[in-house]
C-alpha cells in the first residue's frame, strides 16, 4: 500500500474530465444533426445511422463517466490513507496494477472474480 496518491491519479483523472467534455460536445452535435436531417437513417447506403452514432457516443461517454467515479474513489482512498489496498479484501494491490490503472480499486483476483467491478 501507497502512503498518497501518485501523480498519475491527477493526470487521468484531468484526462478523463476532457474526454467527457469532448464526447458531451460530440453527443451534443449528434442530437442536433438529427433534429434538423430528415433523411431516412435507417436505409442510408452511406453509413452508420445517426441513432447508432448517438448510441455509440452516449457509451463512451458511459464509459468516461464510470471511469472518473473510480479516479475519484481512488482519490478519496487516498485522502483516507487506504490508496492502493483492495476494498474487497484489503489486500495491498500490485504495484504493477497500479501503473497501469492507477484507479485499480481492487487487486487481480478479486477483480477477476465473477461480477466484480474492474
């Protein structure tokens, strides 16, 4: 277990911030284009239809939005004393884990376990 957070906590979770913003545009302009097209998406031989390309943004933006909750969990560990320990066992989490995910909230086996949260 880490005594703090390490700079790389910062560094995601400010990355993570612009990419909700840049999809939350890109989601904005989606809509927008689809209120004003009154094209036939659904038989346009040109591509995706605009509900999948809503769909496929609105689950990135899903994916950004749960991955900051997990940055700001870690970061609330840390405030805690308890950044880099499992919260489901509370073993110490592999360094190794936390270069890769520095928002890892769990070590590798409970994250492997069944329905467990990454």
């Amino acid at each position: 277990m880490t005594s703090g957070a390490p700079p790389e906590l910062a560094r995601v979770r400010a990355d993570t911030l612009a990419q909700i913003d840049a999809l939350s545009r890109e989601f904005d302009e989606v809509v927008a284009a689809s209120k004003s097209s009154n094209a036939d998406d659904e038989h346009d031989p040109e591509g995706a239809t605009i509900a999948f390309e809503r769909q496929q943004v609105a689950a990135l933006l899903a994916q950004a939005r749960a991955r900051l909750a997990d940055v700001d969990a870690a970061l609330a560990q840390s405030l805690a004393g308890d950044y880099g320990r499992c919260v489901q066992c509370g073993r110490p989490i592999a360094p190794e884990r936390l270069a890769a995910r520095p928002q890892a909230r769990t070590c590798i086996e409970c994250a492997a376990g069944p329905g467990q949260r990454r």
